[in-house]
C-alpha cells in the first residue's frame, strides 16, 4: 500500500463559479485559476499522484498550458486515476478536508462524496469530505482564498 498527500489554494473572486469536488455550490463569490479552480479536486490528484511518486498536478497539466484553461477538474482527476492505475494501482480510499469561511457545505458533501466516487470508480464509502473554517484568522477567515488537503491511499495490484 501507499499513502499520498495533496494540498492545493486558490483565490476567491467575485463573478466565478464555486466548484468543490466537482460540485457547484451557490455563492456570491468563486475560485479563481486557469482551470476551473476545483481546489478539491486538485488537492486529491496531488494526493493520489503522490501515492503513486507520479509528480504533481503542475507536471500532468502546465497551468502555461492552453489546452488545460478552463479545464473540468474532474476530467483531470479521471486522467489522473487512469495514469495511476496503468502505473499498477488501485485506490483504496481518499480523505479529504476543505478550508472555507463561508458558506456551509454540509449539504453538498455527498454529492460531492458521489461525483468523486463514480470519476475515481470507486465506492462512495471509499471517498470521504470533510469540511471546516479557519475561525475567521488568516487568508481563509478574511475569505481570501479556500484552502484543500487530502490523503490517498493506493493499492498495489501490478504483483
Ligand atoms: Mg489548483
């Protein structure tokens, strides 16, 4: 088995969309970035790129890269899990935790958990979010920039 580890911010900006593990969540304000900014998305590719030692997400798609602007991150997230399983593994199960002052995501947690789950191929039990504030301090509490971190767990099936 091996573990992977994934962290990835991005900056909230009015006039974009609020997509978390592929899931538009309704707000005022969005993330900004080259791709969609799905920070938690991007925060579980790195973590499962990390398991399988694969790079990061930076390496797979070049934010200098015109193909990937505006990119579905769950698109990436799918190319990534076909990368790691020709590398021969298999997730086990991915955590995860979003940093967000606002708004509560407790409703969209599993269609989060779901839209996840069904991309990766794996069960929903294998796939979990969790969600906190940063108590109003720093660039989260100031309501910034949203912050992901997410741990992996790949299986090795190639012996
Ligand atoms: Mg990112």
């Amino acid at each position: 088995m091996r573990i992977g580890f994934g962290y990835d911010v991005h900056r909230l900006k009015e006039g974009r969309p609020l997509i978390l593990g592929g899931v538009t969540v309704p707000c005022d304000v969005g993330l900004d970035g080259h791709s969609d900014a799905d920070v938690l998305t991007h925060a579980i590719i790195d973590a499962l790129l990390g398991a399988a030692a694969l790079g990061d997400i930076g390496q797979h798609f070049p934010d200098t890269d015109e193909e990937w602007r505006g990119a579905d991150s769950i698109e990436l997230l799918r190319v990534v899990v076909s990368r790691v399983e020709e590398a021969g593994f298999q997730v086990g199960n991915v955590d995860s935790v979003v940093v967000l002052q606002r708004p509560k995501l407790r409703l969209y947690i599993d269609a989060m958990r779901i839209q996840l789950a069904v991309t990766m191929g794996v069960e929903i039990e294998q796939v979990s979010v969790k969600a906190t504030t940063s108590e109003t301090m720093g660039f989260v509490g100031r309501e910034e920039g949203c912050a992901a971190h997410a741990v992996a767990l790949l299986v090795n099936v190639s012996s």
